[in-house]
C-alpha cells in the first residue's frame, strides 16, 4: 500500500480477500482514489469478474496520493478535503484513471468524494461533468458521498441517482437525511454501518464505543457479538439499500455475511437500543 493509506496487506491478501468477496455472493464494490492502491487491486485480481458486481468509484480526489505527507492527510489515511479538486480536467482524468485501473469500460457508480458544497459543484460544472461521462457510457450512475449539512442540498439538487452515507444506531445523525433522500427515491449506501469494529479488534474509537457501554447494549446481544448486532441493526432500516463494510479477514468476511442472513433485528429490539441510547449523551 502507498504509504500512509490503508492497512498493510500481504502478498496475496488481496486476490484471497475480493475472490472471496464475490464468492461469498457480495455484489457492491466501493474503492477510491484516494484509497492507495485498492484500484489496482481490483483490476488486477477480479476484472475477469466483472459481470459479477457493482462497482462504485470515486472523484475529486487527488489523482496521486503518495507524496501527501502525514499531517496532511485525515485519520484514514487519505488527504484531506482541502486537497480535492472538482474541475471538469480532475474529473475526467480521475475517471479514465480508474477505467484504466480497474480494467474495466464503466463504472456502475462515480461519486464526489467528501461531500463538496452545492455552490462548489456548480461553479465548478461538476455535475455537467459527470452528466457527459454518463452519455459517454463511462459512467453508469451519478453519486455522492454526502455528510451533513451538504447533504440536505445534494438531496435538493435533484441530480444524483446514489447517496453514500455514514450511519449506524451508534452515530444516527444522519437518520433524517437518509429517510429524506430515500423518499425522494435515491439509492442509500451506508458507511460506517458497524462504526467501524470494536476497538482493538476493528478500526473503531473508543468516543463512539462509549456510547455502547454507556447504553448497555451487551444486554441485548443475546448470543450475538457487538459487530453483529450493529450490522443487523443497519439493515433494519427500511431506507437503507446496501451498507459497505470493510476487512481484511476472510473469517470476519464469512461472519458479516451470515449475519446478514440472519436478517433484520426485530422492532422491539431496535426500539429498546434506541431508547437506551437516547440517554446517552452524544459524542462530542
């Protein structure tokens, strides 16, 4: 991995990792620019697959992210907002790159990547951008990764097909968003749907794990772990329509997804954890 971005994988991690991805019936791929080397990857370990998934990108990003030093990149490695550029040549160039990287002639899904403003994306002609790498048949869907406040806008814009959202019943604020842009009949993908694993044992913080323990949600486990729990949680969102989780470990992988089949939690159980968390005060 470029430095910086990502966590370390070994040689053959990948291929082992995305074949069993696809194995395991997922058919949603989200990667970046901005995610080191993850392109490449895909495009070298699983093109001849690629009538097999979805596969969603990113622009705006930097088109080489090696030289960003650490200071100016944000906790996931990737460089910060400050760096990205939404004019009609980054674009396009983001966009043929990742055709060329992932070997492949479309993307399902281009999205801006770190929910630039409104005013941004017009004076830029993003959105037109966009629009004519759709005529092209490069491109597939218009999409955003949208957080608050820009997302109320991206909703009004009335232009995008897909919205990426962060969510989980740990970090629920963009709960009106979501319902609102799948009202309007947009797509909903969730990030952050398992805010991102336990502590040690995931990538997750202990300022937005507090809020389990301070809620006491291990009651209501009943023999599953915490990560399934939030998963299953996630997808008992009526508005959600695919959520995004991450991993390295092939065991991990095959416990996310028989979580999955278990399917939603029931009503009262998400009514309790809401109403447990509600005491909880937010994070700050």
């Amino acid at each position: 991995m470029v430095a910086g971005v990502g966590r370390p994988l070994s040689s053959g991690q990948p291929a082992a990792i995305l074949n069993a991805v696809l194995d395991a019936g997922i058919n949603y791929i989200d990667t970046a620019v901005d995610y080191g080397y993850a392109e490449e990857h895909i495009g070298r370990h699983i093109a001849h697959r690629r009538s097999e998934f979805y596969l969603a990108s990113k622009c705006g990003c930097p088109l080489d992210n090696a030289g960003f030093q650490p200071e100016e990149r944000t906790r996931f490695g990737v460089p910060l907002p400050r760096f990205h550029d939404y004019s009609r040549e980054s674009i396009v160039n983001a966009c043929h790159q990742s055709l060329r990287r992932m070997r492949t002639d479309y993307l399902d899904i281009v999205q801006f990547h770190f929910s630039p403003a409104r005013e941004v994306l017009e004076q830029e002609g993003a959105i037109e951008t966009l629009q004519d790498l759709q005529r092209q048949g490069k491109i597939r869907y218009l999409g955003c990764s949208s957080i608050l406040p820009n997302i109320f806008d991206h909703i009004a814009m009335d232009v995008f097909d897909v919205l990426q959202v962060p969510y989980s019943i740990l970090q629920p604020e963009h709960s009106e968003a979501i319902e609102r842009a799948a009202s309007a009949g947009l797509g909903i993908v969730i990030r952050g749907g398992v805010a991102r694993g336990q502590p040690g044992a995931g990538q997750g913080t202990a300022q937005v794990w507090d809020r389990w323990e301070q809620a006491e949600l291990d009651d209501l486990l009943e023999g599953m772990t915490a990560t399934e729990f939030l998963l299953r949680a996630t997808i008992s969102n009526p508005h959600v329509h695919t959520t995004i989780v991450g991993t390295l470990n092939p065991a991990h992988l095959q416990e996310n997804v028989a979580a999955v089949r278990q399917g939603p939690l029931s009503a009262t159980v998400i009514e309790e954890a809401k109403r447990r968390l509600d005491f909880v005060p937010d994070e700050q």
